[in-house]
C-alpha cells in the first residue's frame, strides 16, 4: 500500500472531527518516515496505533521522532528561556506591567510572538500551510501579522500591536520594541529579500512604516508616523514623510522610550526660512536707507 493510499484509508475511518488533527500529525510522521520504517503496509498496521499517534502533544510527538533526546531537551531549554526573556524584556519596558503571569497570558505582543516561533518552527520545516494557518489564528486573537518566514532575534516588545504588520523576509534583532501600527513591509513585486533588516536595540514608534530591503542601524529611533523609504545609519533618529535623518549620536547613552519630544523637520526647516527673511529684510533697508524701529 503506498503512502498516499495509506493516508486515504486512515482518514476514511477516522472521525470527522479528528480529521485536520489526524492529518496533521499523519503528515509528521509519514514526512519522517516513522510510518515507512515502523509499520508494515501488508499486514502489521494497526488503525489503534495510529490513532494514538495523533493524540501526542507536540512535545511528545517531536520526542518520539527525534533520535536524540539529549537534543529535544535541549531545545525544550532554550523556548523556555525565550519566552522568560520576552516577560522580563516586557517588564522592563512597560511600566504599566505587574506581573509574570499578567504578561504571558494576558499581553497580546507576548502572545503573537509565541505563536511565531511555533510558525516558523514549521515553516523552516516545510509545513508552510501549517505555519500560515498558525500565524493567521495569531491574527485573529491579536490583531498582530508575522509572516512565519521572518527572522526575529531575541527580546521583541511588541507594545499593545493592533495594526502590526511584519513581512516574509523581514528581519529584526534583539532588544528591538515596536508599537501599534508599524508596518514592516515590502516594495513592488520582486522576489527575494523585499522587506526591512532591522538592527539591534532598534525603536520604531506607532504608525512608523519602514518599507523597503535596506537595513536600520543597531540603536536608532523611528519615530510616530515616519516613512522611511531609506537605509537608517546606527545611532541615529529619523523623523517625517519621507523620514530623514535628525539626530545622530556617536553612541547610545541610556535608554528612552520617549516618543513625543523629537525634532520636528518642518519646524526647523520655516525656522530657518524665517530667518534667512529676516536677514534679507535688514539688507534691504540698509540699501534703501530706510531703517524703521518696531515702535513705529
């Protein structure tokens, strides 16, 4: 019996509301050939065991196919220590934040982003529509879209997240925070990398638009409503449509998440105009000869 016809036939007999379960871990298992290896299609397979398989949990479905338990635990290690490092990443830069627990069930950015690296897993993995079903179940809970073939480092904050949108070959480092609304999106139709890399200890304020594949530098700052359409040096604050550069420090000193007191452009750009008129205006007079005081 092939593969294909084994499938038809368990799924036949299962019930109908087990289906999608079944198949899903059918697939894990007939994909790492466990089926091939374990179970004689003649004769010795049994609908009993099967079904059984398809009760696992994740963590004892990966334990059984991986030929090193040294390895699982290990990786069992290290998502425990991830998802500790996103709580305390969240506590140290809400202030509104009371405790472990509040975070991890209740914060809908630490939500999002465990569900993402459960969509990746399977993404890197091949399970693409999966890792898609997943991101999109994370949509709806969170109002929160990470495309499953992103890159994320480390200690994400993602503050409250509603409108948050983050593309395929987007990348973004450690200790980044992003806010509501910022769109980490692509340009045009190419294929390949098409969306942003995003440094180290990076802040992007909420509606920021960061559109485009350049790279923003490690420490700089986006700020509320910026589009940036260019790469971003390090150390440095951008602000405006389209977003340039305001601000440029040899190193970051400290850590602000302030997202209001920012150098605005426009501001400085009529200041300058105004002064340049002023100039022109005491030229003139002194031409004509006809110097008035501000009294009169």
């Amino acid at each position: 019996m092939t593969e294909r016809a084994f499938c038809f036939e368990f799924l036949a007999n299962a019930p109908v509301s087990t289906h999608l379960r079944k198949a899903f871990w059918l697939s894990i298992f007939v994909r790492s050939g466990y089926v091939t290896n374990h179970i004689s299609y003649k004769s010795e397979w049994n609908r009993e065991f099967i079904a059984s398989l398809s009760a696992l949990t994740l963590e004892e479905a990966f334990f059984h196919l991986n030929p090193s338990r040294k390895n699982l635990n290990k990786e069992n290690g290290i998502m425990f220590d991830r998802i500790k490092e996103d709580v305390a990443a969240v506590r140290d830069r809400d202030p509104a934040a009371r405790s472990f627990f509040e975070i991890l069930f209740l914060y809908p950015g630490v939500k999002a982003i465990r569900m993402y690296r459960r969509s990746h897993w399977l993404f890197n993995h091949n399970f693409k529509f999966l890792a898609r079903w997943i991101s999109q179940r994370a949509v709806r809970k969170t109002g929160i879209e990470i495309h499953p073939g992103a890159i994320i480092g480390k200690r994400l904050v993602i503050d409250h997240g509603t409108g948050v949108v983050i593309g395929e070959t987007a990348e973004i480092g450690d200790d980044c925070l992003i806010y509501q609304g910022v769109t980490l999106g692509g340009t045009g139709k190419d294929i390949g990398k098409r969306h942003p890399t995003i440094g180290n200890n990076v802040m992007i304020s909420s509606g920021a638009k960061v559109l485009g594949p350049f790279k923003v530098g490690n420490n700089s700052r986006i700020a509320a409503g910026a589009v940036v359409l260019d790469e971003v040096p390090p150390n440095c604050t951008v602000v405006g449509v389209p977003a340039r550069v305001v601000r440029q420090e040899g190193q970051k000193v400290g850590q602000s998440l302030d997202q209001i007191h920012m150098p605005d452009p426009v501001a400085l750009e009529l200041c300058k105009l105004e002064y340049q008129v002023g100039e022109l205006k005491k030229q003139l007079d002194d031409l004509t000869g006809n110097n008035k005081t501000d009294n009169k």
